[in-house]
C-alpha cells in the first residue's frame, strides 16, 4: 500500500512508499538504513522471523494444554 507520510507533504518529496501502523500494534521490530549490511541484515531477519514464529507456536501449545486442562478437571 503506498501512503504518504505528514513528513512526505511537508516536504513535498513524495519519494517513497511506507504503511502506517499505529505503535500499540507494534510488538517488536527489526529496522535497517542505507548504511547496514544487507547480507547481515537479511541472516537476523531470518533469525528474528523464526523466533517471533517460536513463540508464537508456544504460546499458542500453552494456550492449548491448558485449556485441555480445564476441562479434564471439569
């Protein structure tokens, strides 16, 4: 989706396309400029992405088992 940003109107740049998303949303981020290294940058996204996907599934297995729990007791 291409936006414009205040900062983009103000300027009168125009030049890039970015999304907006309000920060309460935003739970963790991993951001690179022009200057990082894009071979290193693209090794910890991958990291980054498999432990945001970890605990994701781990939340969601305990989630499970305890609801398996509550209603074994009940």
């Amino acid at each position: 989706m291409a936006t414009d940003t205040l900062l983009d109107r103000v300027m009168g740049s125009f030049c890039a396309e970015d999304v907006f998303i309000a920060w309460k949303h935003i739970q963790s981020a991993l951001v690179a400029t022009q200057k990082d290294d894009v071979d290193l940058f693209l090794d910890q996204a991958a990291l980054w992405e498999r432990n945001i996907k970890e605990q994701r599934e781990e939340k969601l297995f305990n989630e499970i088992s305890q609801r398996l729990s509550s209603s074994e007791e009940s």
